[in-house]
C-alpha cells in the first residue's frame, strides 16, 4: 500500500541510502559531515549555495537532470518502499493511520453521549427496559421513525452493533487486499473499535475497573466473531438469510422489529458492498471512504415484488411440495 508518510525506519533507511550516494559520488564527498543529515531535507545544489560567501547574492537554481548529485526525497523513498525489508517493517504504520480513518468512517455513522455524566455532580443515566445506559445520539439509525429513522435504542449495544455492521463492510472490502496486507489491516481496524469501545465504557458508563471493562471486551469479540459468520452466510446464501441475521445481530431478534426496516438495512448493506467493490485499492486504502444514507436504497427497500400478489394453482402447490419417497413393500 502507497503512502506518503515516512516512519523511523524508512529515515534511518534513508540516512544509510545517502551515506551510500556520498561515497559514491565525488561531488557529494566534498561535503561537509555535519551537512551530512541535511542532504535528506534539501538537494546538493542548495547545500553548495551555502558554501558560498554570504555577500555573493544567491540566485535561484533549476533542477537539471544532468547533475547526478541530486535526487528527490519522495522516489528515493519509493523506491525503498518497494523493497520486501522495508515493506515489512513500514506495513504496519501505514496500516494503523488508513485503519483509523476507516474506522472513523464507520463510527460516524452512530455516535452517542450521555449527558447526565457532563452535570456537577454526575447524575445516573436514564434506563431503558433493558436495564442499559441510554443516551443522546446523532444518525439515521437512532432517529425516531416518525423523524424517518430506524428508531433504535441510543445506548452502547446499538452503537456497537451498527459499528460493527459497517465493519464487516470493511472487512469485506479488505479480504480482497492481497493476502500479505488484508490480514494486518484487518487487525488493526478491529483494534481501532476496541480502543473506542473501551473509552466509552470508562467515560460514558462509570467502568472504571480494568477487570470489569476487559470482560465486556471478550464479551464484544464473541459477538463479532458470530457476526462474522452469520453475515457471510446471509452473502452467500442470499437476502433473506442476510436479513435474518440483521434481524439477530441488530434488532436483537424482536418480535416487535419492522420488518420494512430489516429490507432496508439488508438492502442498504447489498448497495454499500457495491460501492465498496467498485472502489480501487488505493482509494480505500487512503482511508477516504464514506457511506450513503437511507434515501438511495429506500426506494428499492419498498417497491414490491410482483410475486406478492400472483396467484398460485393447484398445480404450482404440487410443484412446491417435497417429493414422497416411495412406500416400502
């Protein structure tokens, strides 16, 4: 993955690079070692401008392909970067900065607060009939439903479970990275969640006890492990098993759920994948990446199948009923 971002491995690899160019090069030998460092933040020429009086009046200098003393910066480190070594080593960095951003893009799309936490003293937080924390959140997806939302709960279970179902997204899109690169970016997307999860516990929730945040924590790696499963699945076998974990995962298998609102999740989800797919490496990999609302999938969601209202013969029923197996003599 390109980046133009140089961590401290790819500095020392630079510093032994121009010691190298130094030896090699008569007109950079003539240096100075104390101008040694500065040949990485500027080119021979201005370096041999400072050598000069400092009455003589300085001119500015064209680049000329013609002096092999000088190189830019930004290939010498490309062309590091294409080394199996200095991959490896710089990898992870560059995963950890477009993995933030990912993430970012996903918890965007539900965040929440408590604001009885921010009075002097703090004061409990409102419970639902769960029993859990509720707070005041931004997003389509806890907006009430006569606002045009799904309506959900604004408490941390929801934020999780919408995080998480964008995550997938993510890790979807990620699978098709080559394979010495998806598995350290997946790792470091799902740590970015962690991280925020466990600061929302210990600020938002009053978990203070390390003991008690880490067995939420194992608690939230199960489930996304099962979500995992459940989501691939729904992919392969299609929408109405999709939907049947949406339903599960997000919805928290109520009888009271929408069932409008769990076509347009699962069709949102279809569309999101789509865009995702459509989208080159190095444009995800740059960790600008954004979702659509509702409104582009809302349509599609409520349009009915002409199946709905087509009536079925007696001979269709036959069709559709299993076949017998013969009686044994």
């Amino acid at each position: 993955m390109a980046s133009n971002s140089v961590c401290a491995s790819c500095l020392r690899a630079l510093r032994q690079q121009a010691r190298k160019e130094i030896q090699r090069q008569p007109s950079l030998a003539s240096i100075r070692p104390q101008h040694t460092r500065r040949l990485l933040s500027t080119t021979t020429r201005a370096l041999a401008a400072e050598e000069q009086p400092r009455s003589t009046k300085r001119q500015p200098s064209k680049p000329s392909s013609a002096n092999p003393s000088a190189f830019d910066l930004s290939q010498l480190a490309s062309q590091l970067r294409k080394t199996d070594t200095l991959r490896s080593a710089t990898e992870p960095y560059i995963a950890y900065g477009s993995t933030e951003d990912l993430f970012k893009a996903c918890a965007r799309q539900c965040d929440y607060n408590i604001p009885n936490v921010l009075k002097q003293p703090p004061e409990p937080a409102p419970k639902n009939a769960g029993q859990e924390d509720v707070g005041v959140g931004s997003g389509w997806w806890v907006t009430p439903k006569e606002q045009g939302g799904l309506g959900l709960d604004v408490t941390f279970n929801t934020w999780a479970q919408v995080v998480f179902l964008h995550m997938y997204m993510m890790t979807v899109r990620l699978r098709c990275f080559p394979k010495e690169h998806a598995g350290i970016w997946h790792q470091n997307l799902l740590d970015h969640f962690f991280y925020a999860a466990e600061d929302k516990m210990a600020v938002w929730h009053g978990m203070t006890a390390r003991g008690v945040r880490n067995k939420y924590l194992k608690d939230l790696w199960l489930q996304w492990r099962g979500l995992l499963l459940s989501y691939d699945e729904g992919l392969i076998k299609g929408d109405a098993v999709l939907a049947t974990a949406v339903w599960r995962n997000l919805f928290k298998s109520s009888e009271e759920a929408d069932i409008a609102d769990v076509a347009l999740v699962t069709a949102y989800m279809r569309r999101q994948l789509l865009r995702l797919d459509e989208m080159g490496d190095d444009v995800f990999a740059s960790g600008e990446v954004d979702f659509e609302g509702p409104a582009a999938v809302k349509a599609l969601a409520e349009k009915q199948s002409p199946w709905m209202h087509k009536s079925f013969s007696s001979e269709d029923l036959k069709e559709l009923e299993p076949a017998q197996a013969p009686a044994q003599k």
